[in-house]
C-alpha cells in the first residue's frame, strides 16, 4: 500500500530500516483506520458480485455488521444491504452497473452510503469508500480496497436535523398565515362597534333598535377581547413565562359559570347544551389554577358551539383515580383525518384563508393545551368528520396540584 512521497522525501535521508519498516507496516495503517473507527477491507472480485471474497478485513467488522472478519463474505454483506445512496452522480445506484464501470475503469473512486441490516436484525447506514485495485496486465480493477464507517449517529442527527427544520418552516408558515388573518379578524368586530355607536347616536332611532345595536356592540367588544387575549396568552406560552397560580377552586360553580357562558350562543343556534357535574356532591373544591382550568374549557365549548349547526354539545367531569377528568362532546362537522395531528399546532387552522367561513384566530387549543399541561394534565380527543368530536382531558384531583409531583 504505497504512497507518493511527500517533497520532505527529497531533502531528507531515511536509514533503510527505517523505510522498510514503513513499506511494511499495512497492518499498523489498518489499525489508524480502525483507530478511527474504519473498518478497512480488501475485496477479490469474483466471477459476480457476490462471488468475491475479503482480505485482511478489520477487526471492526464485528462490531460493525454482527459477523467475525474469517466469516465475512460478499455474499452476506450484499444480502444485508436494503438501500444504496450513491455520494457523487458518476457511480449508478444499481450494483452491478456499478461493478461494471469499477472494473471497466469508468469509476476511479466509490463513494456511497449503505443502509445494510445486521445479522442481529438491527439497521445501520454505513458508508463505503473505496479504489480499485487495478492489474497491472490487463488494466482491469481486480478487486477494491476501502473503509467502512459507521454513519448511523450522523444519519440520525441530520433526520433531526431535518425535522426540526420543517417544524420551523411549517410554524413560520403558520404565523404568516395568522399574521394575514388577524387584520381580518380585528376588523370585522371593529367596524361593527364604530359603525352601531354611531347609529346608536342618531337621533330617530328607536329603543328597540338602539338595544339592539348596543347588544351587537357588546358581542363585537367582547369578540375582539378576545382576539387579543389570545394573542397575548400565545406570546406568553410561546416565550414560556406562563405562571401558575394555584388557588382553592369550586368545581360546580366553575362549571355553571362554562355553562352560563355559552347558553345564550347555543339557544340562538338552537342546539342542545347540557353539562354533567359529579353526583352527590354540591361543593367540589380543588386546589389548582382556577382561570387557566375556565379557560381550556372555555376553548373547547367555543370550538364545540361554533362548529354545531344541529344536535346537542355537552360537556362535564368526572373522577378516575387520583385524577379529575373533564370532556367536551358535540355532533358538529367534526375534525378531517387530514388535519388531526396538526389541530393543537399553534396558529393552524382547518381554513386559513381570508375567505374562511369561521371567525377566529386558531389560537384556542393551542392555548387549552399548554394551559391542561401547565396543570398537571394531558389532553386528548376523538372526532369523525360529519359526526363530531369529543376532547378530554385531566388535571390532578382534589389533594394534589401541578406544582406536586
């Protein structure tokens, strides 16, 4: 395995010992390379790929495929590839156009990474550079000399790398698409509440009509209180200085006051709205964030409501275990298989186009999410386009808070 001599050579006397100790020395450069961790390995060409056999294969082998170099053969190392990612364009994907090419003299250099299944069943991508041994007869590659590395880590580290990225894209997408929203979302309950106090005003009108006026004035203050609540929560969350504020809470009344809230907005959809609070008991006090726990359910009764045009929405609690476990039922459009591993994502939303047919920011169960986490819980939910959806979700029981292990 000789080398070009470096232009020291030429001003510089070696003793003879000396350089037939280097001119000898193949087996300590196999164990720099596996120093390394290379495994180096000498391949004799057969009459098919496959049918050739290794020399001087590295110690490293074992590790690397599950197989002891004396046992390593072309055959078991071509039987455990699945995947073949060429580095450069020259060196074809298919092996045996490759072959061809290598012993032809096409190729001068292979560079490839391999995705090979070990004999314990465990999958590794490796990478595979080599040069062919050429004869000096017949000018033909008789075999290969080359290192195997083990690039698995490397792999893994660029996937996650390349996640991460799509998530940064996808959420930067997202916020653009909220960002062109909430003009429209500000707007609309802006212009209502400039334009009916100023009819409200004019002399002539009637009080039936000026009720009126100041009951839309009211929904649309109310709706753009919320707009920005939402979008001073999300900054919270999102810059993490969220803070919890655990207080004695009465589940009840806490759930008349959820009921309370949307009875109205249901009664005019004409929908059922019901909830179910445990039995036997008037007063439940629980230990826990009180307005983070009325607004996740307050989150999830406004998507609930909103998206009902017929049926019944219901909502209520119950104890299971050491935990309290709340749920939000309705027989609205339901949420599309397409669109449920994205609906807690901050800022999506089913249609986010400015001609959407809902009003809102996409905020809410971004928002319930990290406030149901914050408090000890988890959430989850079911849903079938055309049928509805059902969320739950816990939070520690009476005794025990989120700050509590």
């Amino acid at each position: 395995m000789r080398t070009e001599a470096s232009p020291d050579y030429l001003n510089n006397r070696f003793n003879k010992e000396v350089e037939e100790q280097f001119n000898i020395s193949a087996d300590l450069l196999s164990q720099a390379i596996e120093n390394a961790d290379g495994v180096p390995y000498q391949l004799i060409f057969g009459t098919g790929i496959g049918d050739g056999y290794f020399l001087n294969m590295g110690f490293g082998a074992k590790q690397l495929f599950g197989i002891s170099p004396g046992e390593f053969t072309e055959k078991l190392f071509q039987q455990m590839i699945e995947e073949i990612i060429p580095v450069s364009e020259d060196i074809p994907s298919d092996p045996f156009e490759t072959r061809e090419k290598i012993i032809s003299g096409v190729i001068h250099k292979y560079n490839a990474e391999l995705l090979v299944r070990t004999q314990d069943g465990e999958k590794k991508w490796i990478r595979d550079s080599s040069v062919p041994v050429i004869d000096d007869k017949t000018g033909k590659a008789t075999g290969l000399l080359g290192i195997f590395f083990d690039i698995s880590e490397h792999k893994q580290t660029l996937l996650e790398l390349g996640k991460a990225m799509d998530r940064a894209t996808e959420s930067d997408r997202l916020k653009t698409a909220f960002l062109n929203n909430i003009p429209h979302e500000i707007r609309t309950p802006l212009n209502a509440i400039v334009g009916f106090s100023t009819l409200v005003n004019e002399p002539g009108q009637l009080m039936q009509s000026r009720l009126e006026f100041q009951e839309i004035i009211t929904h649309s203050s109310d709706h753009l209180l919320e707009i920005v609540d939402d979008i001073v929560e999300i900054s919270k969350i999102e810059a993490k200085i969220i803070r919890i504020i655990n207080k004695e809470v009465n589940l009840n009344q806490m759930l008349q006051r959820v009921y309370d809230r949307f009875k109205p907005e249901a009664a005019e959809k004409n929908i059922l709205l019901r909830y179910d609070a445990p039995m036997d008991e008037k007063e439940i006090i629980i230990t826990t964030d009180g307005y983070k726990l009325f607004q996740s359910l307050n989150n999830l009764l406004s998507n609930a409501v909103k998206f009902t045009f017929d049926g019944k929405v219901e909502f209520g609690c119950s104890f299971k275990d050491d935990k309290i476990e709340f749920y939000v039922s309705d027989t609205g459009i339901g949420i599309g298989v397409e669109h449920q591993p994205n609906i807690f994502k901050p800022f999506y939303q089913a249609e986010s186009s400015s001609t959407k047919r809902y009003e809102g920011t996409g905020l809410g169960l971004s928002i319930a999410r990290a406030y149901i986490e914050l408090l000890g819980g988890e959430i989850w939910f079911t849903s079938e386009p055309g049928k509805g959806s059902v969320f739950c979700f816990n939070i520690p029981g009476p005794g025990k808070n989120s700050n509590q292990p």
